[in-house]
C-alpha cells in the first residue's frame, strides 16, 4: 500500500528525512498538500510566496516521477479520505513547533491512529528538537548565549540526498488546481513587484547557498551589517517554506569553518538564533502574541492602528529615511535587511511608543520569509519585552546607525525615490508596489521632518520605561 507523504513546510528532495524514510521503504509515495485553516490565516506575502513554492515543488515533483496532490479542508478529513481511497496505511510529515501546528498535528496522529494507520513524524524543520536541549538544571534556555554555547557542541546528521526517484503509485487520487486557490490574491499589485525580486524553489536555494559560501561568508562578520550590500546568505525565505533544510546550511558552515572561514562561526551562531527562537516558541508559545516578560503589560504603548504615526511607519513616510528605506526595501522584495529590522522596529516601539504588536502584524503580512518564532522573538527583543532582548535603552538612533551600516547613503537611495533626480529602478518599484488608494509618486516631496524627532522620542520612551523598570 502506497504512504501518504503530508508536506507543509518542507518542500524540498534533500535533508527531507519524512520523504528519504517514505522513497526508502519502497512503497509507493503520494505527496500531498492540504490547504486548511493555518495557511487561510498567513498574510498576504507569505501565502504568496508559499504559492510560488507548491508551484515549483510540483514540477520538481514530476522530473522524479511523481506529483503533488493538492487538497483543501480539515486535515484529519482530507487524509482520511484519502487513506480509504487510495489505501494507504501509513501517513508521513516533519514536524512543526508551533502551537497551532502541534495542535492540528496531535489531532490528526490520534485520529488517524484510532482508524489503524500508523501517522509518523519526523524531524527536519530544525537542527535541534526542542525538547532535546536543556540547561544544566533541566530547563529550556531562556538566553541565547549558553544555549549556543551547548548547541555549537552537538553532533547534526548529515542532510539526506535527494531521491532518485519516488516511487508512484498506479493511479493518483485527484488534485484540486494550484491556480484555484489563488494564494495571491490579498498580495495585490506586491505580487507582480516583489517576483522581480524573488528566487524560489529548492535549485535556487542550492545556488543562493553556493554564491554565499563562495563570495559572503569569509567576510560575513562585518558585512552581514552593512545595508547596501548583499553580505547575508539569503536562506531565510527557503527556509520558511522548507525549500532547504537547515542541517544542509549547518554542514555547509561546518566546512567552511573547518576550511579556516573567518566569517563561519558567526553564520551558524545566527542559525543558532533561528533555533533558539523555536527553542522559545515550543517553550513558552506565549512569546508569540504577549510580552514573554509580563511586567511589560504595564508599558504605555500605544495600538491604535488609525494614529497618523503608525500609518506614516507603515507607509514609509517617517521623514526618518533610513527607517523608509527599511520599510519600502519589504514592501518591494518581501525581505528587509536584518539591521534595518531592528532599526524600523526600535523607531516603532520607542520613537513613536507603539506596540510591538503592530510592528509584528505588520511584517506577518508582508515578509517572504515570514517566521512565527523569529518575527516574534525579533520584535520582543528589540522592544525589550522578551528573553534576553536588548535593554530598553538601547533605542537605536538612525542617523548614527546611518553613520555607521551606510555611510554612503547607497541603501537610502536605493528605496528612497523622492529628492532624487534620476531614482533608481528599485525605488520607483515602490510605488508600484504599494496601494492605489496610498495617493504616493515619486514626484512627492520626502517629509521634511522626521514624524517624530529622533531625541525628543528617545526622551518621552526613556520616560515610559520608568513604569517598567522597578
Ligand atoms: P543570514 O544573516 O544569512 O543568517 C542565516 C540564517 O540565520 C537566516 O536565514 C536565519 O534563518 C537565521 N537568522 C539570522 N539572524 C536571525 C535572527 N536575528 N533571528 C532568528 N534567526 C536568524 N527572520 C526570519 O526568518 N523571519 C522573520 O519573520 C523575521 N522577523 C524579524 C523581525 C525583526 C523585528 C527582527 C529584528 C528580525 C527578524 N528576523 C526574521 C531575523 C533576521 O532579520 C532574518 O532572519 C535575516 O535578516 C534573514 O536574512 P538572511 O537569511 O540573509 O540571514
């Protein structure tokens, strides 16, 4: 009987421990993807981009002989249903962190377990399963430091190869059509910008992978902050939909720190962060949507999505434009440069005193590589409200920043078309992206003044904290 191979995010042939365990049974393998309630509630980009990702993953799927067979509903039903018409017997996926996804996925092993099929996961989302790190004391980590120091120590399997072939069953169940569900749609007219931009499936990841170690990483630890030059690997995107696996990245650093890569220890201790950020999530899934530090309940930050602040953050008009920058570089390739995301989330939470909650939602809906655990952790950190974050006052101030990451002003410029004679591709690409109902032209005037002065804002949240601190 053929095994029923539920893919989510993992769409890639190597480091695939689910499917390498299906093709190795010799059974035949019958891919599925069920669009169900968790990937209805992804933002806009996301989904997106998940779409482009099925779209290649399929045809990958067909050079080996195979299919993806795409269903919608509730899981438990939709693999159930197949389970009787195909005859199936065993039910393979890898496992997600989650608590939404462990939820589902407990439900689904229970309900398919009382029908008599055998519902295994695997690992391959992360390096390192959650419950297998613990302090001394026998606790999650709540700081990263000694949870990197433990983790960097570990022994990581080596990636699984690709199948040569998977094995397909003689008749295929229906597939619903990819164009149907429209995973593009709540994009707009982002969806058409931000392809320009975009690298999508297992093949690109691979190469994106070979042109970092080849030309980034000897030089990762000074240029993975430098804004206008493409310093960082890139993996972010494929490994939010899982078109590579993280102990491929692992190993791939690994060698180059073994081959003497002075830039390799900091590249795996930034996958340690990607860890580490699950590590909490399973731990304390709270980090999500509340203050992991639940003093910071009391902070005066505001959330009111109407004020003229948020809406001028959100539509990159701050006047502050290495902010601007940040937000038009997401708006028009779905990513934004690390720096930059620390830089736009500190002028949210502190300059302006708005909820990091805002900021969160906001990058939900608009980021490519959209991660539950790093996006929250990223934004508690610099807030001030989560494990290990940064301290309160540490506001970043932009123009010093500016100073420092682009002293130039070539990442500015790059985003920013207003004031410029002849603007770059890049920055005009904004305006196409972005809302008709925004009324925004390259032709404006940039704002004059930031929305609110970098120290009278330093001030007022330095202020605010006081209700924190003690
Ligand atoms: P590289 O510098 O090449 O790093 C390699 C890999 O390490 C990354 O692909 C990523 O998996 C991991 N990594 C690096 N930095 C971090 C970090 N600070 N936290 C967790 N993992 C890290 N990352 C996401 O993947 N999705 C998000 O939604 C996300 N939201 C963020 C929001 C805020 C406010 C902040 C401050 C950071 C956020 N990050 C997020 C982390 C980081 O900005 C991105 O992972 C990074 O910019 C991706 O680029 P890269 O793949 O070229 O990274």
């Amino acid at each position: 009987p053929p095994i029923l191979l539920w893919l989510r995010r993992d769409l890639r042939l190597s480091d695939a421990p689910a499917l390498s365990a299906a093709c190795e049974s010799g059974a035949p393998v019958i891919p599925v993807y069920i669009r169900d309630s968790l990937l209805d509630g992804l933002g806009a980009a996301p989904k997106w981009r998940l779409g482009r990702g099925l779209e290649v993953f399929g045809k990958t799927l067909e050079a080996k002989g195979s299919r993806l067979i795409l269903r919608s509903g509730d899981p438990l039903d939709v693999l159930a249903g197949l389970v009787e018409t195909t005859g199936a017997k065993q039910v393979f996926w890898t496992r997600l962190y989650d608590p939404e996804s462990i939820a589902r996925d407990s439900g689904v092993k229970e309900g398919l377990k009382a029908k008599g099929i055998d519902a295994k996961s695997f690992s391959g989302t992360l390096l390192f399963e959650p419950w297998e790190v613990e302090t001394k004391d026998g606790g999650p980590y709540k700081v990263y430091s000694p949870f990197w120091r433990t983790v960097k120590k570990r022994d990581v399997a080596a990636p699984s190869s690709a199948p040569k072939q998977i094995p397909a069953p003689d008749t295929w169940p229906e597939s619903e059509a990819l164009d149907d569900w429209d995973l593009g749609r709540a994009m707009n007219r982002g969806a058409a910008v931000v392809e320009r931009y975009a690298e999508i499936g297992e093949d690109a990841a691979g190469d994106r992978l070979a042109a970092f170690l080849e030309e980034g990483i000897d030089d990762y630890k000074a240029g993975r902050d430098r804004l206008a030059e493409a310093g960082t690997s890139g993996m972010s995107v494929f490994l939010t939909t899982g078109e590579i696996g993280p102990r491929t990245i692992w190993h791939a650093g690994m060698r180059a720190l073994h081959e003497g890569s002075t830039g390799a220890e900091t590249f795996l201790s930034e996958l340690a962060w990607r860890e580490f950020a699950w590590h909490l999530a399973y731990h304390t899934p709270r980090i999500l949507d509340r203050n992991w530090r639940e003093k910071w309940d009391a902070f005066p930050w505001e959330d009111d999505e109407r004020k003229a602040e948020v809406k001028a953050w959100k539509q990159a008009r701050t006047g502050v434009p290495l902010v601007d920058a940040g937000m038009r570089e997401m708006q028009v390739t779905g990513t934004m440069h690390n720096r930059a995301r620390m830089i736009t989330a500190s002028y949210l939470t502190k300059h302006l005193m708005v909820h990091w909650r805002v900021g969160q939602h906001w990058f939900d809906a608009h980021l490519i590589d959209r991660d539950a655990a790093s996006n929250a952790m990223g934004w508690q950190w610099v807030a001030g409200s989560g494990p290990d974050a940064s301290p309160f006052f540490r506001v970043f101030n932009p123009e010093t920043q500016q100073e420092k990451f682009d002293p130039e002003g070539a990442y500015v410029r790059r985003w920013i078309a207003e004031g410029q004679d002849d603007p770059p591709e890049t920055a005009l690409d904004y305006f196409e992206a972005i809302p008709r109902r925004w009324a925004r032209a390259p032709e404006d005037a940039y704002p004059d003044k930031p929305i609110v002065g970098l120290s009278e804002g330093r001030e007022r949240a330095l202020d605010a904290y006081g209700a924190v601190k003690d």
